[in-house]
C-alpha cells in the first residue's frame, strides 16, 4: 500500500522560501568566515548528488 503525500510533501511555498531566506540572511551576517566554511563543509558532506564539488581554499580567497 502507498502512503499518499500529505502538505509536508509538497515544495516549499514562495512565502516561506522568502522568509527563509530572511533568517538565513539575519543568521549568516553574524557567522565568521571559519563558520561559514564549516556550515559550507557540513552541507556538502551530507549531498548525495555526485555533482557537487568544493573548492580548495586559494579559489574561495580569490572570492571571498
């Protein structure tokens, strides 16, 4: 028997992407640069998707 998807399974709607991307913003302009590479580190850790890579640490200077 499927389970049938209920709202929690849909996409995330604008209004939440938005103010998502507020408390992101509000969280991230108070992190340190070494935060901010370990949150970065964590995340693609955790990425399954074969296509992602990280950069070594002169390319991230070059845009930081």
């Amino acid at each position: 028997m499927n389970k049938e998807n209920t709202w929690r399974d849909l996409p995330a709607t604008k209004k939440q992407i938005k103010f998502l991307t507020a408390m992101a913003i509000d969280s991230f302009s108070n992190m340190s640069r070494g935060q901010a590479s370990q949150m970065i580190e964590d995340w693609l850790d955790i990425r399954e998707d074969d296509n992602m890579t990280s950069f070594d640490k002169e390319t991230l200077e070059d845009y930081k």
